[in-house]
C-alpha cells in the first residue's frame, strides 16, 4: 500500500510540475521535456487549410485567408501561429465574421519591378510596410518574399521573382526581409530550390549541374540568408536532381545550416502527404499545411524505429524557437487598422522607380501638357495591378491609367475612352470559385477597326496603347499569343502607328505585363516603349507621372528581353505550349523537346540570360539586361577598385533631376548601386561593396 501511495504522489507531482510549465524564450528545453510524442508530431504538421477556406466555409481562425497556421498545445503555453502569403502585400480576406467593415491590404508592385528599382533600400521601405500591415492583421510570418531564378519567360511565377541574375535576386531579397522583419514578423523566403516553371510543379525534377546550381539557382537563397537570415525557408514543390527537395538532407541540412548558417525554421510549400518522416529526418520542419495522418505517420515510425525521436525533436525545437519570436506568443494585439494612406505612397514611389523607359525617339517623353490622349488597349482602362495565385493581394483600389493621367492633366480622347468602357462593362474579368481569393484575369482585349483608329485620332495629339498580359501560379505561360502578340494586337498596333504617324503624331506603348514578352518585331512601330511591369494599386499615378515628366524614369532591366524566344539556350528545355495556358498538371499542351515533363534538364548550365548573350557571337538582343532610358543625362567616372570596394562617381549633366542606376559587371554582375535623386549639375559618389562568396567543396 506504501509503494503505491508512493506512486500515486510521484505521478500526481509530475502532473503538477507540467501544469507549470509554460513557454517561454528561455525554457525550450524544459517545454520540449514535458511534450509527448503525439504532441511533438503535432508541432511539426499545420493545421490544415482552415484558415485559407475560412471565407468560403466560415470557419473561426484569427486571420481569414491567410495560408496556413501551426498547431497549438495550450497545456505548456503553445500558442498557434498564422502564416500569410504576401509578395506584393498580405494575402488575407477582406472580410471577418461578426464585423461589417472591409480589411483591405495595399496592394505593391510585383518582384519584377521591386528589382527594376536597383534600389535595396527602397525594396526595404516597402517591406517593413507590408511587414506592418502584417503585425496589425494578426499575421506572425509572411510567406514571401518569392526569389526562384527567372532562366525562362515563360514560367508562370516570374512576376513573383526578382531576376536572372543571383547576386541582384539575393539583394533584393535580403532588403525585403530586413524591411519585414524590422516590424518584428517572420518571412520564407520561397521557393528552394531551382523552382523555375510551374508545369508539373509538384513532381518535376530539376536536372542541374553542380556549378549552375550553386553560382545561379543557390547563390540568390544564400546571399539572402547570410544577409538578412529569414526566420523561415520554404523548400519547393519540386524534385532536385532526383531528390525531393523537401526530403535532401544535403540541401537543407548540409548547405542550408552547416555552410550558409542559417539559424531558422525549413517549412514545405504546400504539400500533400509525402514521406513525411523523409522530411523530418532531412531537416524538413514543418509540414504544411498539414493533415492529421501525417500526425499519425511521425509517430508510428518514431515507435518503430523508422524514424529516430532525436530527429523528430530537433524539428520541434526549430518550431518552438520560431513560436516565441511571433507578434502572437509575445501577446501583440492586432489593431487591425494598418497605415493604408502612407502604405499606399511607399507603393506609388516603388511603382515610380521600377517603370523602365525602353525606348524614347525624338523626345517623344514626356508629354506636353494638356496633351489629349488616345488611350487604345483594355489595359489602359483596366489596370493589372498584380499577377494571380498566392501573390494576389486583395486591394481596396487600383488607380487605371487614364484616371492618373487626368490627374496629370492629360484629356483622354473622349469617344474612344467611352467604347472601351462600354466594353468592359459588356465583358468584365470571368469569375470563378477561387477568383476572390486567387485573383483573374482582365477582360478580353476589345475588337478595334481602323475606321475607330482614325476617328479618335482626329481629337487626340497622340496615342497610346496599352498591351497587358496576367500571369500567375499553377500554370506556366504559353508561347503564342501570350509571350509573342496576338494577332489582333498587331493589327491595332499597325494601324494606330500608320493612321498617327501618317498626321505626324507619335505613338506609345505601354507594357502592363507579368513577364518578358517580345517586342523585337514590333518595337519599330512606337517612337517611345515603356515597361510598367504590374505596379500595384498606384500604377496609374506612378505611369502617368513617368509619363508626364513629374518624375524622371530610373528603373533598369533585371532581366534580358531576346528578339526571339528560340535564342534562350532554356527554350531547348522548357514546356512551351502552343495550344493555351497550361493547367495545374501541364494540361494536354503542345510540349518542345522535353519528352517527358517529368524532368527539366538545365542543358544551357552557366547560360543564363546575360551570361549567354554577352558572349561574342551571342544572337543580339531587343533590350539587354541592366538597360533603361531616362529623361536626363549622366557622366560616369570609375570604377575605381580598392579592395573588395569599387567607388563610381556619376555627375547629373542633363537639364533635369534624376536617378542613376550603377551596375559593375566582370563580366557577371558585382555590385550595383543607385544614387539618390540628382540635380543637374549635382555629382554622387558610390561606394559599393564587392562580396564574394566562396562555395565548400569539402
């Protein structure tokens, strides 16, 4: 009886003891003790995709929309933690049960135009905005930002991605984790690695060499982790040299910790069930976004002996060092009424500094004041301020271009202007179940006849057009009528260009694209190109003020724009596709050469974008990367090296204020730079940084 009272009183003062324990940033190891092994695997599994169907199916969660949570363990203090997608702002609904107002979230620009600004300090501006919207909607880590190499145009997530080149990729990003991160919010920097098409996303296997992968498709994630070390890395839907990259423990274990020191959390994009104890045992985790037999899975094999309770526990105490540095484990209140306002300036300058002006004959820009326009294009009048998919972001306005152009004071030829509108509200952007969430597309481009193009160049001094083109996740692009015009969108830019040119008037083009499309062909037609990316909800301000000259263009090419699709070395080894879009899966396209989309062989190795064409003998280029116009002149004295720094003085000669963009290349690029706004006359010294890293071998 004694030696089970004895009993009794031990097992009732553990009881107790773990009642008393709860998490706190000193005491995981404690915490860790106390959990049991069906409450450690569930640490490791999320919480489903609760909190992303929550508008759909009404379920609680504390952030509607957002992609995913963690699981909570309320016994030992164990909060749930809310993971949001957001490379171009939050990505939660705008709407909450028991509330009737609207949770609306700054739309930014895309990737592609962040990286066109060269301008890391800005990208850091615009990341602690998103970083705040973030802490004040209740959100501890955004699921961005996105930073997979561009090697070809026509993948569907480009728009999310910075570049062809790793060294500015991996600025870029470090400046947007560092913005988002100094609000005290987490990013995942996605998607490692060689994450470069969409087609057959969960299953492709990406063939690539060691040094391709290392100096291209690895150097971007560890420039990024050494500089800014993200709380989280995402790794990617896709298989790497066999392995998925989920489950490679040389991946994540040996080059993503041992060599890069990353100190953080690995979390799977979102995955169904794989060999979940693979990915724990590779260094996976966090399994998102998770189902309970994944649960079930972690603890068979732990009793088994499959899976080692050592490995498991080392998972569970990344996930408990990440929990407690969130807004929710320190108790943060979301006030749930971010600085839309100022957000909202901080997107319009980006948009401003990332427009790249690619061609300007004559000094066709900027336009004269009072200029009446011909706007021509759906785009003109329908703005794609974002790409679809996890970057969609739900914004409470998009500025069009006509609307910024009145607020320049532009006139908008009248009759023209009312065609498209009747148009649009004729055919506005197709619905579907997921489109609130996920974003669609714009209306279809209107039929135009040349007996249109001339009555509205009868009222209009000048035309612009206006050719868009919405990309997203899911599906890469396709080749015609896609990355090349349609053959409508020929006809309206001859005509436009033969009915104004015939009256001595000069046309632009605008391009309101997610991604490179072709413009050798075509690019003769229009006496001034400009390349607006996406811009976010302030586009139409940021493209009528480049347009109108209130501010001087500055962004720069991130990525090269062949005169033909076939001179890439990776269209040799891409799924293009004649016939449309390409589906989740691949869709029954038309495929190239690859035999079997379940592998890409990265057959140009080294040949990517500008390392290929700055080859002599290289096929020349429509615009090169790193090119862009702008309305003043500058004088560049240098580069003078001292070290690993590289000093370059740039003197404004021209009439106006301006930006100049600095890259140093030997022949990859080095280093870049850009100088702060410059008035004519005014001289800037950069001294810029030459950082080498050395890849182990051993």
């Amino acid at each position: 009886m004694k030696r089970i009272l004895i009993l009794l009183f031990s097992l009732l003062s553990l009881s107790v003891m773990a009642q008393d324990v709860t998490l706190r940033q000193d005491n995981i190891d404690e915490v860790l003790s106390q959990l049991s092994l069906e409450e450690k695997a569930t640490l490791v599994v999320g919480a489903g995709y609760k909190s992303m169907l929550a508008g759909f199916l009404g379920f609680r969660v504390p952030v509607p929309g957002a992609a995913g949570m963690t699981q909570a363990v309320p016994r030992l203090g164990i909060p749930a933690i809310v993971l949001s997608d957001g490379p171009a702002g939050v990505r939660i609904e705008p709407r909450r049960r028991g509330s009737k107002e609207t949770f609306y979230c700054t739309g930014f620009p895309i990737g592609s135009l962040l990286s066109s600004t060269w301008n890391t300090e800005l990208v850091e501006k615009v990341g602690a905005a998103i970083g705040h919207e973030a802490l004040e909607y209740g959100v501890d880590v955004l699921l961005a930002p996105g930073m997979n190499i561009q090697r070809n145009p026509l993948c569907g997530r480009n728009f999310e991605y910075f570049s062809e080149d790793p060294l500015l990729s991996g600025k870029t990003a470090a400046a947007y984790v560092r913005g988002v991160q100094s609000q005290g919010v987490g990013t995942s920097v996605k998607h490692f690695a060689a994450n470069n098409q969409e087609t057959n996303r969960f299953w492709n296997d990406s063939q690539v060499a060691d040094e391709p992968l290392r100096e291209i498709y690895l150097r971007n994630f560890e420039i990024a982790v050494r500089e800014s070390q993200p709380w989280t890395v995402m790794a990617s839907y896709n298989r790497l040299n066999g392995v998925h990259t989920q489950e490679d423990p040389w991946l994540l274990t040996d080059v993503l910790r041992k060599e890069w020191g990353f100190e953080g959390l690995v979390m799977t994009d979102w995955t169904g069930k794989r060999n979940t104890a693979a990915q724990i045992a590779a260094g996976c985790d966090l399994m998102e976004p998770g189902n309970k037999s994944q649960t079930k899975e972690l603890v068979k094999k732990v009793r088994s002996g499959e899976l080692s309770e050592a490995s498991l526990d080392l998972c569970v105490r990344r996930v408990l060092e990440l929990v407690v540095k969130t807004p929710t484990f320190k108790g943060y209140k979301p006030s749930l009424k971010p600085h839309l306002e100022a957000d909202a300036a901080v997107a319009r300058e980006a948009a401003e500094e990332g427009i790249v002006l690619l061609k300007n004959a004559g000094g066709t820009l900027p336009m004269a004041a009072g200029t009446t326009v011909a706007l021509f294009g759906v785009g003109s009048y329908q703005l794609l301020a974002g790409g679809t998919g996890s970057g969609h972001v739900h914004r409470p306005y998009v500025v069009n271009l006509d609307e910024g152009l009145a607020a320049e004071g532009m006139q908008v030829e009248a009759a023209l202007s009312g065609l498209y509108r009747r148009h649009i509200e004729k055919n506005p952007p197709k619905k579907t179940l997921t489109s609130g969430m996920l974003g669609s597309p714009g209306s279809p481009e209107m039929p135009l006849s040349r007996t249109t193009v001339e009555k509205a160049a009868e009222g209009a001094g000048m035309a612009l057009v206006t050719l868009s083109r919405q990309t997203g996740e899911g599906g890469d692009r396709h080749l015609e009528d896609d990355f090349l015009l349609t053959n409508a969108e020929k006809r309206m830019l001859l005509d436009v260009s033969e009915v104004f040119h015939g009256q001595g008037k000069r046309v632009v083009v605008v391009l309101n694209v997610g991604g490179v499309v072709e413009t050798a062909s075509w690019k003769h037609l229009a006496d001034a190109i400009v390349l607006a990316w996406q811009p976010g909800q302030e586009g139409g301000n940021a493209l009528a003020r480049i347009l109108s000259g209130s501010v001087c263009p500055s962004g720069r090419l991130p990525v090269t724009f062949p005169a033909d699709y076939f001179h890439l070395p990776s269209s040799a080894n891409f799924p293009y596709d004649y016939s449309g879009p390409g589906s989740m899966a691949g869709g029954s396209a038309k495929y190239n050469d690859v035999k079997n989309v379940g592998y890409t062989v990265y057959e140009e190795g080294m040949d990517v974008g500008y390392r290929f064409f700055d080859k002599p003998g290289a096929p020349a280029v429509s615009f090169p990367f790193g090119f862009g116009l702008s309305y003043t002149t500058f004088e560049v004295s240098g580069p003078v090296y001292a070290g690993d720094q590289v000093s370059v003085t740039v003197t404004n000669i021209g009439k106006v204020a301006g930006k100049e963009v600095v890259i140093v290349k030997d022949p990859v690029l080095r280093a870049f730079g850009k100088t702060r706004l410059l008035q004519p006359g005014e001289s800037q010294t950069l001294n810029l940084i030459i950082q080498d890293y050395e890849t182990r071998t051993d």
